[in-house]
C-alpha cells in the first residue's frame, strides 16, 4: 500500500461541495468585477521564483519543489503571482489593453513542516491586476476581499494594512533597521541573525518573544515612505474608509516574498491558531519589468483555500443522487441497458444502473441507498413484450408501461 506524502490530502466528497461551492461564489462575484480566469502550468523554471520571490525568502530557500531536468531546473510552482507576470509578458498581454485583471485557482507547493493550516500541496484562490498604478485600485481589491470573504460566510477576520514604500524606501528602511539591529544581535533568534545579514525586513514579523520585544521598542511607523508612498498610502486608507472597510494599520507587515512594494495587507482569523493568515497580498511595481517586460504597477493578492474551509460556516452540500435506476434481470435485458440510459440522459435525466449481476433484493437497497426516486425494472419478459415496470419510490407504487412512452412518463413524474 502506497499512501499519500504527509502535507497532501485527498480532497473527497461531500467535502468536495463546498470547494465547488465556493469557487462557484468566487466566479460571480469576480466576473462583476471584470476578472478573466487564467492557467498557467504548474511547473516553472525554478530561476523564475528565484528571481520573483528573492533568493533569500524562505520559500527559495527551503520549501521549493524541484526538479532538475538535465542542464535545467524546473519548480512545482509555490505561487501563482510569479507565473502570472511571466504568462503576461510572455503572451504580450502588456500590448493589448494594458489594463487587465486575472484569477486563477489551483494547487501550490511548497515543503514546508505539515501542521494544521500549512500543507506541502495547498490551493489559491488568487487576483492579480496590471496597469494602474493609483491608490483606488489598491482599494477596489481590498474590497473584494472584503466581499469575497462576507460571501463565503467568514466572520471575525480582521485586515492588516501596511505600506513598504517604493524600492527605495525599502533599501533606506532596510538599512536603518540594519544599524538598529546590529547592537541588538545577540538577542535575536537564529534565524532573525541569518535574516540581519541578507533579508532585514522579515525580521520584523518574527514571531519569537525575544526578537518581537526588540522590534516592539523600536516603535516603526511610516517615516521612511517618501511623500509620494506616503500620499499613496494615505489615499489608499482614504477610499477604504469611504467604502466603510475597516482594516488596522500594521507597520509590522512586512510579508514573506521579496516583490512587493507600496501597499501590502494580510486577513487573519483567530479561529486559524498559529498559521493564521486566511489571505495576503499587495503591490509590486517593479515585477513586471524585473522579469524583462516593461514597466507595469501592480497588484494581487490570494486566499489559501484550506484556510478558508476551515473558518467558513457554510456547509457541505449533500449531493442528490441520480433520480432513475434501472434494475435489469436477465443477460438480454442487460444487453439493452446501455441504450436505455443514453435515451434518457439524452433527455436530461439523470440515472444509473447496476452493471453487475445482483438479486433483485440487493438492486432494490441500492437504489435507495443513492436515494433515486424511480426505479425502472427490466426483464427478459418485459423486454419481449415492450414494456417496462416503472415504480415510485415516494408513493411505493408501480405500474407496467410501454417501453415506447418511458420518457414522456417520466418527464410527467418528475419534478
Ligand atoms: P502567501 O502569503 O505566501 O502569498 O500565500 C497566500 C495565502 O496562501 C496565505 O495567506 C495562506 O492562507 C495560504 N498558504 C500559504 N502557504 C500555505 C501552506 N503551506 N499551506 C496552506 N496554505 C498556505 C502569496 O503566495 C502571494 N502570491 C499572494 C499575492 C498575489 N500577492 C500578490 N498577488
């Protein structure tokens, strides 16, 4: 027996209702907005991410899926934003409106220790726009997160906002944090030392008590945004206010991926415990351009999925099962089961059969257990003389009616 690798699950009915359930709210609600679908492969070169993400970030560093394929080496993709940026300039969507946005859905890899909330294979739920580079966008995908989450009947989730600033922002915020932290270094973590060295930011959403008490002194605020960030970002609060969203400002925020720039928010849910982000994203200006197109704001953002299922209170869908079952007894009524079905699913009823040999007893429990609400009967002798024995589960009855009118008797029948 050859089980499943630990991180991975099998996504299996009915759970299987409520992902279709919400991808299905999720559609509509991004069509009125203007959101077209895409699907990119799951498998990328891995320089891709590396060059997206940054060699530094956990995710380039320790949870990347790789294969190498003689002189290349490819990655099962850990996200969707790099692929999408990549998909743009390669297809040269950057020349046709411009201004566009995407979603996509889909599995994403990264090896990472299994816990709850964090898997080695997880979905997104994921938007990307191109081409604006004002604050309402920034706001109108705040928004929608806003109504995706309501929709999907999420509540107690809270939004945190924050502004990195442009690249040179960051470069100057890093470096300050940089002299900050050097006196402080024998008091952080391990990882926060490794992280003082090549990716300063991170350091300040460590969880670790030490390190926290530390970034909690130095009482970060916005003073390293220049005044055009700082105009964004003010804006961007503005038009969330007015939209009547209610978010925290969170100078902390610095997220995990190297790309982003400007605006960068996270959704937390209490309910979540340690691995308590249900969603984030954020700008990246520069991303477009970097991986060779030309220059082109941007924003996204994604929702893991199984973050979402685990905090959602809409339910499983039971699923109804076929409404015909067709029992035939005898090897020249079974020959003519095939035919039967394709009539009435040409018609649009959905039915089934049991295509092995049962008692009449054993085929009668199953068509209950799948809940059908007719049963059609089919021996050798119905079959010589036309006809066919149809019964009511409801009602309990039965009658024998030619073959020739089985669908006009059950159209009338069903509902
Ligand atoms: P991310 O924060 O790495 O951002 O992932 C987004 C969400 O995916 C997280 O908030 C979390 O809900 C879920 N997630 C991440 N890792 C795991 C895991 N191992 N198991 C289960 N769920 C997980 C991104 O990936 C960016 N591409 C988002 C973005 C789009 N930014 C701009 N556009």
């Amino acid at each position: 027996m050859i089980n499943r690798i630990p991180g991975t699950r099998d996504i299996l009915p009915p759970e299987i209702s409520l992902w279709q359930h919400i991808e299905a709210i999720a559609r509509a609600i991004l069509s009125n907005y203007n959101y077209q679908e895409i699907r990119p492969p799951l498998v990328e070169e891995a320089g891709l991410f590396n060059r997206s993400l940054g060699d530094f970030t956990e995710v380039v560093q320790k949870q990347m899926f790789l294969i190498p394929k003689g002189d290349d080496l490819y990655a099962l993709r850990p996200e969707g934003t790099a692929s999408v940026v990549r998909a743009y300039i390669e297809n040269g969507l950057d020349k046709t409106t411009g201004f566009m946005k995407f979603f996509y859905t889909g599995p994403m890899f990264r090896l990472e220790r299994p816990q709850k909330g964090r898997q080695r294979q997880f979905h997104h739920l994921g938007c990307e726009v191109f081409g604006s580079e004002g604050p309402l966008i920034d706001a109108e995908v705040i928004f929608l997160i806003k109504e995706l989450l309501d929709a999907f009947k999420i509540e107690g989730y809270r939004i945190k906002l924050n502004s990195l600033g442009c690249q040179e922002d960051k470069k100057k915020f890093s470096r300050l944090l940089t002299e900050r932290f050097e006196a402080e270094k024998s008091n952080f973590c391990q990882e926060c030392n490794q992280r003082l060295k090549n990716n300063v930011l991170r350091i300040l959403d460590c969880k670790n008590d030490s390190c926290r008490a530390i970034v909690d002194k130095l009482n970060i605020g916005h003073n390293h945004l220049c005044p055009e960030c700082l105009d964004h970002f003010n804006k961007v609060k503005a038009h969330l206010e007015k939209l009547n969203v209610v978010f925290e400002i969170t100078p902390q925020l610095v997220r995990g991926l190297d790309y982003y720039t400007r605006t960068v928010f996270e959704i937390t849910h209490s309910e979540l415990g340690a691995q308590d982000a249900v969603g984030a994203g954020g700008r990246y200006d520069n991303l477009v351009e970097d991986l060779g197109g030309p220059k082109t704001p941007a924003i996204g953002f994604a929702f893991g999925m199984e973050r979402l299922l685990l905090v959602t209170k809409l339910k499983n869908i039971e699923r109804k099962g076929p409404s015909v079952y067709l029992i035939t007894l005898g090897d020249k009524a079974k020959n003519e089961s095939l035919a039967l079905l394709k009539n009435l699913r040409q018609e649009q009823i959905a039915c089934d059969t049991d295509f092995e040999e049962k008692s009449l007893k054993g085929s009668m429990r199953k068509a209950n257990d799948i809940g059908a609400d007719f049963v059609l009967i089919l021996g050798d002798n119905e079959l010589q003389k036309q006809t066919i024995m149809l019964k009511d589960m409801a009602l309990k009855s039965q009658e024998e009616i030619p073959l020739a009118n089985l669908i006009t008797e059950l159209k009338k029948r069903i509902k």
